[in-house]
C-alpha cells in the first residue's frame, strides 16, 4: 500500500515518535498546513513547528495504522 507520511520537526529536531500516516495526500496536506508555523517561547527562545509530506511507496497495513 502507497502511504503519505506526516513528518514533524520543533526547531529543526524531528520526533523520535515517527509520523502519521495517510492513504491520501489531501489529508496529509491539510494536517501539515494546520500544524506547521506553529510557535511558543522557551527560554527566551522561539521554537516554531514545521511539517511534511512524504511519500511511502511500500508500508504494510497490517504493522502501522493508516489514516
């Protein structure tokens, strides 16, 4: 099964929690658009989330729930 995988960074650092993953890459999209730009201060210093898309051309569904 083709997946798109939803991948999400706080300041650059990746979660170690992995990603979601989605049968269609509208619903990965919108998710992406809604939680990347995100922002709050820590420390005296901004800490902004971003994310993205990426395709996963073999995942097994059976392993991984898919959205």
């Amino acid at each position: 099964m083709t997946v798109f995988l939803l991948i999400c960074s706080l300041s650059g650092v990746i979660s170690k929690d992995g990603g979601i993953y989605f049968r269609n890459a509208n619903e990965c999209i919108n998710f992406k658009e809604m939680l990347s730009g995100q922002s709050y201060m820590k420390k005296d210093e901004k800490q902004v989330y971003e994310c993205m898309c990426k395709l996963i051309p073999k995942v097994d569904p059976k392993k991984v729930q898919v959205y």
